[in-house]
C-alpha cells in the first residue's frame, strides 16, 4: 500500500486484517470488497438496537428515520455536495437511479406546443444508458455521440473548455481548478434565464469507462448545460423523423453515470454540478448490494415529473377520485414505500470505514491508478520467443496520467502466431489458481465494438451465430466477442500484479503444446475393431463412479445417472468446483435389492431404499431449482444427510432426488463418449511437462467423467464422428464436451492438479474439448442393456451391421 510514506506500513497492516482472502480479487469494478470491519460495526448495531420502519411514528421508526437523515447528510459530505443544493434519494442501485429518470424527465414544459428538446448520450455508455432511450425514442429525438469525436459536436460559440487540445491529444488536458468553478459559478448564473424555454435536453455520460477505464472531462457537465448540443449532425440521431420536433434553444440537464468512477475517484460536487448522479454503493464499500441513489441538484426538480404514486410518496390521495398530492421533498416525493433502511444505516460504517483505512479518495485514485499503470506497462513487455506479443490491450490513454485514466486494464490474450484466446479459456484457466477477473464486454457494448473492431452487421451475425452477452461464446469466426478486465480496488496491493503477471507467464509463455490436428488419413480408424470397454454410472451428481459391466439404458439416459444431487444448507447444490472431497463419494446400485449404497474410505457405508424418499403429506415432491434448472425433488432420509455432512464436513447437508421423468441432472446431453487413446495420448503431454506431477492414464480418464470409455479407435478420431452405433444402439454426435476445472480433481485423493487444465488447454485449444456429448436416436424403453464388450460402428449406415 503507497498512500503515503508515512501511514504505507499502517495501512497494509490494517488492510491485510480486514481483506484476509486467500484468493486474488482482481474485477472492483464489478464490485469492490467489503471490509470486515463494515460488517462487525454493522451487525453489532443491528443486534443493540431496535429499528422500525420509518413510515411509522413510534420510537423505533423515530430513530431509524434520524439515522437516514444522517446518512444522507455523511452522503452529501462524502461527495462535498451543499445540502442546500442536492438530494439524495435512495435507489436499488445505479441502473434504478437512471431509469428513474428515464421515465421522469420531462421533455416539454408545455406539452400543448408540440416542441421537445432532444436526449443526447454518450455512445460508449453502460447499457443501463442505452436502455434509457427506450422511454424517449418514441417522442424525442436521440442522439448517440462517439467518444472519439465528441468535441466536433459541442457549439463553439462560448466554449470555456479548450476544445482544440481535447481533439488533439484525446481528452488527455486538464483545466485548473480556477477554471472549473468560474465556468460552473457562469453556468449556475444562467440557470434561470434557460428556464424560460419551454422545452428541455438531457445530456447523459459516463464519468468513467467500465470498458477502458478512461475518464471523460468533467468539464463537460458545465459545457453541456451552458451551450447545449444544439448544433447537433443529424446523421447521429437514432429517429430522425422526429428532429422537427426539437427546439433549438433548451434548458440543459445533465445526468452523470458515476457508478465506475466514485468507486477509486473523488467525485467533488462543490466543483463539478450535474444535475444528476447516479452510483451505486457497492462499488464503494463492497457492502450492502441491492442499494444506491440519484443526487440530485434541486433545481432538476421541476423537469423530474413523478408518475407513478407509491406509498410514503403523497401528502394526500384519493382511491375513489383522480386526484393527489405528492410531496414537495425530492427523496419523499421519489422513494416509493419502504427504503431499504437497514441497509442504508450501513453506509455510515462504509464512509467511516474508508476513511479510517485510506483517508481520502484522492489517496484511492493515486494508489489505484499506481496499481493499473504498473500492471499496463508489464503486459505491454510479455512477449513470445518470436517476439510478437502475448497482450492486446484496449485503451484511450497510456497510463500516464490519472485524471484521464482509471484503476481498469482491459485486454485480449494472443497466440504466438497472433491469433485469439478466447476470454472464456483465460477466465478458466485464472479460476485453477483462485484468480478472479471480469470477461465479456461488461454492459457496455459500443465500447466493446470499438476496441474489437465490431462492425453493426458483425453484431447481429455473432447474434444469429447463437452469441448473447454472458455467454463463453469467446471467439466466432476466430475474432472475439469480448474481452478480459482487471480492475483494482482501494485494497489492492502491488504483490497482485505481480502474481497475476506470473500466472500468464506461467500458464501462456512457458510450456507451450501445438494443439492436435489431424491428418485426414488419422481420422480413420486402422483398428479393425472398436469396442466399448466401460461404463460408468453417477448416481449422484458430481460424486463417483461405479463401473457394471451392463445396465439399464433408455433415451433420456443411463439408469439412475445422475439421479441424486447434494445440497447445502443453502439449497444450492454441491459440486466438485467447490467441494472436491465429493470424488471420495463411491454410490453403488443394487438393482436386484433396489438399494443405493454410499462408500467412502473414511466412513462405514450406508445404504437406502432406491424408492424410499420419505415422501409423505409432510415431505411431498417440490420443485427446486437444481443447476440452473427448476426440477421436482424429494428428500432422503436424515441418516443418510447425517452421513453426508460427516463425510464432507459441512453441516445440514441433503441428498435429493430428481423425480423427472425424462430428465436428470445432466449437464450437456444424455450421454457423454471418452476415447481411451485419445486419455493416453493427453496424458504423454504431462510427461513432457516438467512442471506436472506424473498422471497416469488409469487416474486421468476418471477425470473426464464419461459414461461410456470406448478402445480401439485413434486418438481423437471421435471429435469427426457425427453418429454411431454401440451395440444395438444408435447415437448422434451432439458436439464436443468442453472442460473446466474438475478435471484438476484427482479422483482418487481429492487433492487438485493445477497443471491439468493448462495442459489440456495447449493441447486441444481454447475450449478445452475432450470427448464427445452423445443422444440416442434409436427408440429405447429403459428395458434393455447395454453392454462391455459391445462392438462400435462409426458414421453407420442404415443396413450396417453389428
């Protein structure tokens, strides 16, 4: 920590004991962490006293309403904004702030002219800006500005801020203190003569790119609400049919998306005015979620025009008649029923809490831009033997000056022959060593065009490819659809960079495997025979196997695999990502007694009734949530639990069982399909791994989880098969499986293999894929067996056969 010489050794003290996580945190713009201290002090006041709704009049709901009261005013004093001036009205974050504005602001003061003023965001906005238009596009011009020329648009006439130098080095100029109030002091001059006008303009921007980190000149909340964009290029409008409409003299609002930016920055709101504010407070203090608010400058109130009346909202209203009163307050007339108030009494512990840890944002912004600066110029000097580079990063500025630049390094990594890793791989190939990054394009999609060089037309075609924003659809076509971002918080240190910095070169410099292509003649088997050498079945999900040598089969899967699932006290179900210790698990089925037996070397097995779920008028079938999925599930027997919380070491543990009748908890398709040459193969690559632990081909083809280990084909023939036939049973190639980090998991010892995903990551590419996801096409009643031993037929035709 680099605060300051003096307190440096006091504040990584302290920091140390109040972020004491093992993991490496690196995506604070997402959401920074919490202190400890923040949910001490606010339990401790939570458990003391006694608070009630602030709606009511009794005691408790006194104090509570005193203390939001104080709330708003430590707020106001946090981002030095005049209680006289501004508001603060609670929201549930950022997105809430800005859509209540949306559907308030009011265009027109006199709705009888037929004028309107226009909406004008900044192109490179956080969806939740985009999304604002959707109000407005219907009766109100919209125009979208590129950051990049944004100055070409602004009207000369009586510009304060030296427009020519922002065009020439990209924003990167600064205006003194001095000229920042004298032009915003000009502007709050004429505020009253621009409400002469009848209609009004809302001018919307970021005042931080949660894409690149890059700051925009906050000089442009005053510019915007003095001169306008009155002279705006009417190829920039969304809707030109409506520029008719729109008046050429407005009164100009501005709103300001501080949400990425109050998180490492000082927002001083006795310097810089927007009408409005927008954050949300996690970003700040980590803790609570689920609340923010919109500052707002009081004379924004009378274009804020309330339409829906919630309670708590109105002096009086009538059910039986058209007519209420709101409240004159701008925070009583715009939080509609009870305010998150617990949460909100926690903000006071935040506030106090950072200034206890760093005593100024300014520190923050230092420290933090330090950490992103650093990790810039590193990445910049991570180069192959080749000497192309490993890092393509994304940025409008080149770290050299914080206040045109964030704590946030965006990037893409590439091959040594220049092409794409998907962000996808990067992000699971980080997660093996508790590394924690933001991938995708962050909500921000122009931006993500931009740097991408993603045209409109390659939009909707990685759309129509099957492409939805938070999806591990990374690379299409070999371009990317995203990217990787690293963003510090106030707690970061400098040893972060460092580890992440040695983690890529680990992972993506050292060590490289050609991924496997196969030659044309490869993909045909020289093996006479291929044949079916195990089967295995997974009672419980993310448990272990147990291998009969014939079972049960029908269309929608393997008898009982995946049949049972362990969840915590939660509700939410176990796996191995989380919980390896689940492998030592070995179910068993005994279909001739109907029993699951339940192994582990640590504890005397236990046995159940198949059928027997407790289910009764006190423990019927209820759907819950399982995997992403909403299933019908009953519960097993307490003794069975008790041995399960044993065996895992966590308490209140509950085994369920899907009662589907066509489905289980499956992951991608029915069956899955792992050649065992295609294990042995992989498995030589560990060997000429130095960095790896010895794996044999036994232990790593458990692993891979496959229902059905085949022998006899070449390795990795099986990723061109589109339909087979084992035994009597015909399949369909539905694609490959691709692989996260179980496959680290030593089944065996529960112990983890980092190397293992990096391995299989050079070897077989990006995505990781290994075997291949199988359905069934032929028809199947659950009555007949599939055997070891059975014959394999690849690409079949229709009289093949077995």
């Amino acid at each position: 920590m680099t605060f300051t010489k003096n307190n440096n050794k006091r504040a990584t003290t302290s920091q140390q004991q109040q972020f004491d996580h093992k993991s490496l945190y690196l995506d604070h713009a997402g959401s920074t962490l919490y202190s400890k201290s923040i949910i001490e002090n606010s339990l401790t006041e939570l458990t003391q006293n006694c608070f009630g709704n602030p709606h009511s009049r009794n005691i408790p709901s006194k104090i509570t309403s005193d203390l939001i009261d104080q709330t708003r005013i430590e707020l106001l004093d946090f981002f030095q904004a005049d209680p006289d001036q501004y508001a603060v009205i609670f929201t549930s974050g950022a997105t809430d702030s800005l859509r209540l504005v949306a559907e308030s602001f009011k265009f027109s003061n006199d709705p009888d002219v037929g004028e309107c003023g226009s909406f004008v965001y900044i192109k490179e906005s956080h969806t939740s800006v985009i999304g604002m238009r959707e109000y407005f596009k219907s009766f109100v011009p919209c125009y979208a500005l590129p950051c990049d020329e944004i100055t070409t648009y602004l009207n000369p006439g009586s510009a304060t801020i030296p427009i020519a130098e922002h065009k020439k080095s990209n924003f990167l100029s600064s205006n003194t203190d001095e000229n920042k109030v004298s032009h915003n002091e000009k502007c709050s001059a004429n505020q009253h003569e621009k409400f002469e006008s009848s209609s009004n303009s809302l001018f919307v921007f970021p005042a931080q790119c949660n894409f690149s980190g890059f700051k925009y000149p906050l000089e442009l909340i005053a510019f915007a609400q003095e001169n306008g964009f009155s002279e705006m290029k009417s190829d920039l409008c969304l809707n030109r049919e409506l520029i008719r409409k729109q008046k050429k003299k407005n009164n100009w609002f501005c709103l300001l998306d501080a949400a990425s930016f109050v998180g490492t920055n000082q927002l001083n709101l006795s310097v810089w005015k927007p009408d409005m504010v927008a954050i949300s407070f996690y970003k700040i203090f980590g803790y609570p979620t689920g609340l923010g608010a919109l500052i707002v400058h009081r004379r924004a109130n009378r274009v804020l025009q309330k339409k829906y009346v919630g309670g708590g909202t109105v002096d009086v209203v009538s059910s039986s008649r058209d007519f209420h009163a709101a409240r004159q307050l701008l925070e009583e007339k715009f939080e509609n029923g009870t305010i998150n108030f617990l949460a909100i009494l926690s903000l006071r512990h935040g506030m106090r809490e950072l200034k206890r840890l760093v005593t100024t944002m300014e520190n923050v912004s230092i420290h933090t831009f330090q950490l992103g600066q650093l990790l810039y110029v590193t990445l910049r000097k991570l180069k192959y033997a080749n000497g192309k580079s490993l890092v393509k990063i994304y940025s409008h500025t080149e770290f050299t000056d914080r206040h045109r630049q964030g704590a946030i390094v965006t990037f893409n990594l590439m091959t040594e022959k220049g092409d794409y890793i998907g962000y996808a791989h990067v992000e699971k190939i980080l997660a093996l060593y508790d590394i924690h990054v933001r991938t995708g394009c962050f909500c921000n999609p122009a931006a993500c065009q931009k740097f991408l060089d993603l045209s409109e037309e390659d939009l909707c075609s990685n759309y129509l490819s099957g492409h939805k924003c938070g999806d591990e659809n990374d690379l299409i076509d070999g371009r990317p659809t995203g990217a990787v971002r690293v963003s510090f918080g106030y707690m970061s240190q400098g040893n972060d960079v460092v580890q992440f910095v040695n983690i890529l070169r680990q992972c993506f410099l050292q060590g490289q495997c050609e991924k496997v292509e196969m030659e044309p003649e490869q993909l045909v088997s020289r093996q006479p025979n291929i044949e079916l050498s195990g089967i295995c079945i997974y009672p419980i999900k993310s448990c272990g196997a147990f291998s009969p040598k014939a079972w049960p089969i029908s269309k929608s899967g393997l008898l009982y695999d995946r049949c049972w699932v362990i969840v915590n006290e939660a509700g939410a179900a176990l796996t191995q990502k989380r919980e390896p210790k689940l492998c030592m698990i070995r179910p068993e089925i005994d279909l001739k007694e109907k029993k699951l037996i339940l192994k582990c070397l640590t504890q005397p097995s236990i046995t159940m009734d198949i059928e027997d779920c407790n289910l009764s008028a006190t423990n019927e079938l209820k759907f819950t949530k399982i995997c992403g999925r909403v299933m019908r599930f009953a519960e097993c027997e307490s003794v069975v639990n008790e041995w399960l919380s044993k065996v895992i070491g966590q308490p209140a543990l509950k085994l369920l069982r899907c009662f589907e009748s066509h489905s289980s908890l499956v992951n991608d398709s029915s069956f899955l399909l792992v050649n065992l040459n295609s294990v042995s193969r992989l498995q030589m690559q560990f060997r000429n791994d130095d960095s790896s632990a010895p794996i044999s081909t036994e232990e790593l083809v458990t692993r891979f989880r496959g229902n059905f280990v085949i022998s006899g084909a070449n390795s990795f023939e099986e990723d061109s098969w589109t339909k087979i036939k084992i035994g009597p049973f015909a399949f369909k190639n539905v694609g490959p499986c691709y692989r996260c980090q179980m496959v680290c998991v030593d089944q065996n010892t529960a112990s983890r293999n980092q190397e293992a995903l990096s391995v299989l990551a050079n070897f077989r590419g990006k995505k990781m894929p290994f075997g291949i996801c199988l359905e069934m096409s032929s028809q199947s009643n659950g009555s007949e067996v599939v055997e070891i031993g059975s014959r394999i037929v690849r690409d079949y035709t229709e009289d093949s056969t077995i």
